[in-house]
C-alpha cells in the first residue's frame, strides 16, 4: 500500500518538485507519483527532485525516481 495519500494539498506541492525535474514525463495529468505509482510514459533518469519535497519529508519516504519505479511503501 502506498503510503502517500493521494489528496490536492499533495498534488500542489508535487508540481511544484516534479514540475521543475528534468525526468518529468509531462503526461497530462499525471503526478504524485509516489502515491499513485509509475508513469505511464516514463522518461530516462536525468536526477529525481523527490529528496528535496515535503511531501517526501512529511510521510518518511527515502526513496527517489517514483515516476520509473513506483510509489513510496
Ligand atoms: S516525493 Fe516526488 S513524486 Fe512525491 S510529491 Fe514529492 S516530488 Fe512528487
Ligand atoms: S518522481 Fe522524481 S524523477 Fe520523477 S518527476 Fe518526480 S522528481 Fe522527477
């Protein structure tokens, strides 16, 4: 189960991390990758904004690269 919850607070602060990442796939309507789980059209690593999020700090994730390897756990 992931463990970020998938709600519009979350989704604002995302955009503002994913938003601005080189690996950003830009589908329409895709974010919050560490709630929702992988892209569908993921993108080559180019580095992960993901450390720097407070969505990341607020629920204890570690991890990096959600948009390739799925959602935080
Ligand atoms: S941890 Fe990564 S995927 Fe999750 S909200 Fe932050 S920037 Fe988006
Ligand atoms: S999950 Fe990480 S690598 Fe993917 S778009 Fe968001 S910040 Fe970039």
């Amino acid at each position: 189960m992931p463990r970020v919850e998938d709600m519009p607070e979350n989704v604002d602060i995302c955009l503002k991390f994913c938003g601005t990442c080189p690996t950003y796939p830009g589908v329409l309507g895709e974010s919050l990758f560490c709630a929702r789980g992988k892209s569908s059209a993921p993108k080559p690593k180019q580095g992960c904004n993901c450390p720097q999020c407070d969505v990341q700090k607020k629920y204890g994730c570690t991890g990096m690269f959600y948009c390739i390897e799925g959602p935080c756990e």
